[in-house]
C-alpha cells in the first residue's frame, strides 16, 4: 500500500499543493520552511484517529466522552492555526492510494460477488478518497469524506442527504449489508495507515516507569519502551529485532542492553566490537538518531510511514547507508517511506 498522488488546499502553507506519479519510496527535499513537514503532517491528520463526542447516562447525570470513530470521519482536537492564513475556510483533499491485491485480501473475507468485480491481472486496485475538514471553533475541527472512487467506481458518496455505500451499478447484486460490510471492511483498514515520525529523536534521562504503566514510543520514552518490551513475552521480539539491525550491516554499532543505574534511572548501553560498554549518548548523536528511527520502523503497524528530517545528526554516508536499508525494507513488506529533507540536495 502506497500514497500515488494527492492534491490539499488550504492547509497550514499548503495552498494550492498537487503531487503526483510517486512510487512507494519517496523523498522530498526543497530549502527550509517551503512546506515539506506541512505535507508529513497534512497526511498524518488525515489517518489519525478522529473522535465524536458520546453523552453517557451516570449515577451523578450526564457526561462526554470522546469515542473512537474511525479515520474517515469525526472530530479532530488540538487543531487551532492549521487552515491557510488562518482564513478558517475548509481544508479540501483528494488522495489516490494502491493497494496490492494480497493486502485487500487479506483486510477481511468478503464476499464472493464483490471479489470476481475485482479487475483481472491486476497487482494493484486504486482507492481515491475526497474530503474536507472545517472549522468547529477553538481548537475542534472536522473531517468527513465527500466521495470515495474503487478502481474507478463510486464507492462511498457523501453529498447526497443520506450517504451512499458502492452506489455504482456494478455493485447492484449485493445487498445494502454487504455494501457497508465491505465499505467498512476497506475504509478500517485505513485507520492509522501513516506514521509520522517526528524530528526530535534526541534521548534523554529517563527514570524507571512502573510495568503497569505502558509506555507510548517516543524519543523520550525510548529507553522505558525497549525497557518494558523487553520483558514482555509478545513484544520482546521487537527489541530483539531492534538489536539485530542496529548490530548489522550497514550500521554495525554494538549490542543494546537497557539496564538500571542509580535510583530508579535506566540507561542505554551500547557494546561495541573492542568490548567497550558505554552510555549511547557517548556514542554521538547520528547513533541516537539510527537506534530511535530503527524502533519506530520496527514496532510500526502502519503501512505508510513519514521520516521527517531523516538526515538530523546523519554524516552524508550513513544517510546513504540508512536509505538504502529502508528501501531494503519496503521491497520485503510493501510498506512506503516518506522521507523529508531540511537542505536542499539531499
């Protein structure tokens, strides 16, 4: 699954931005402040989780609670001073997305008529999704999709009074069941499609968090996080993984071990191969940087994944060492790596 083209309006700088013909491995470079973290971040709001606000009956009278509502439509929070100049008008988006036919296959079993209308000989079937997101005031915005096209048939339509699942004739055999089931089954598999990895990938002190209190991957919950993974009997072959290519070609720079020190602190070692076991920030900053990028990838459930500033603390050689492991990566697990640059040449 990958991102081939996508146009957006109205988004922070992006005004009027249309990119198309990309492969599943893209780099966008350009001089700073030119609009290339905007479009990390356009895409990651698109996928993220959106919420509805549900009114529940308690024992002290009514409350709100956010409720999960998918991708594809719902409330987005924390969402002030991202339209164009602030104008509040609504942010418009159409994105053209190939799925391999393995992968549509395996979201779920559908049923039998819908799979012979898939195109023969076809490696990959298109989904084009169109939306909007506009303003709720203060910080609430949101999104909802406006028409969805499958191999080139109307698939979702949400202008008419009531919305309309595979509406196009070539779906008329199935039942109204079948055409949400299938809606549903397609569109769920979108939710959190992107990750976005953030620039700031400096580690920093970390003090020991309770077992019971899981920890989110982040570049400063990184140590607590192979910490706890770890110890876990599912996760503890990521860290394993993790360990593995940061111990191998190309980048070969030692054995991780996370281990405590002094009250309540954890600390992360590497060993390198003259047996020297030091603290990874005396190993220099590009090592950080390769041990924090390596956890996101690996732990990473998204298809779709954004490297913003890959080449922060990077000498120019292991740019090119680490591009090519990650393209490495695509080609086994047809993922897509959006790479942003802060230099031009990059």
């Amino acid at each position: 699954m990958y991102i081939h083209q996508f146009t957006v309006h109205n988004y922070r700088s992006l005004k009027n931005v249309s990119i198309g013909d990309l492969s599943n491995a893209v780099i966008l470079y350009g001089e700073n402040d030119s609009g290339k973290s905007n479009i990390l971040s356009f895409l990651d709001v698109v996928f993220q989780q959106k919420y509805t606000d549900e009114v529940i009956e308690g024992p002290n009278g009514k409350f709100v609670q956010k409720k999960s509502s998918g991708f594809w439509t719902g409330q987005i929070i924390d969402f002030s001073n991202n339209f164009y100049l602030n104008n509040q008008k609504p942010i418009t988006f159409s994105i053209q997305i190939k799925i391999e036919r393995s992968e549509l296959l395996e979201i779920k079993r559908f049923p039998k008529k819908f799979v012979e209308m898939l195109p023969k000989n076809h490696n990959n079937d298109v989904l084009i999704i169109e939306g909007q997101i506009v303003t709720l005031g203060g910080d609430r915005a949101e999104m909802s999709l406006t028409r969805v096209n499958f191999n080139q048939k109307l698939f979702y339509n949400g202008e008419t009074k009531t919305p309309e699942f595979l509406s196009a004739p070539e779906f008329n055999d199935l039942s109204l069941a079948e055409k949400t089931d299938i809606f549903n089954g397609v569109m769920n598999s979108l939710d959190t499609a992107f990750l976005r990895i953030p620039p700031d990938r400096f580690l920093s002190e970390e003090q020991e968090e309770h077992r019971d209190n899981k920890v989110e991957l982040s570049s400063k919950t990184l140590k607590n996080w192979l910490f706890q993974s770890s110890h876990d009997q599912t996760a503890e072959k990521l860290t394993r993984e993790i360990t593995r290519q940061f111990n191998s070609r190309p980048f070969n720079h030692g054995n991780i071990s996370i281990v405590r020190i002094g009250k309540n602190q954890i600390e992360a070692f590497v060993e390198g191969k003259n047996g020297l076991k030091l603290p990874i920030g005396r190993r220099g900053s590009g090592v950080q940087q390769i041990l924090t990028i390596l956890s996101y990838i690996t732990q990473a459930n998204s298809p779709i994944v954004g490297i913003e500033e890959l080449e922060i603390n990077l000498s120019p050689n292991t740019q090119k060492l680490l591009v090519t492991s990650l393209l490495e990566l695509i080609n086994s697990q047809s993922s897509v790596v959006e790479l942003s640059a802060s230099r031009r040449g990059h």
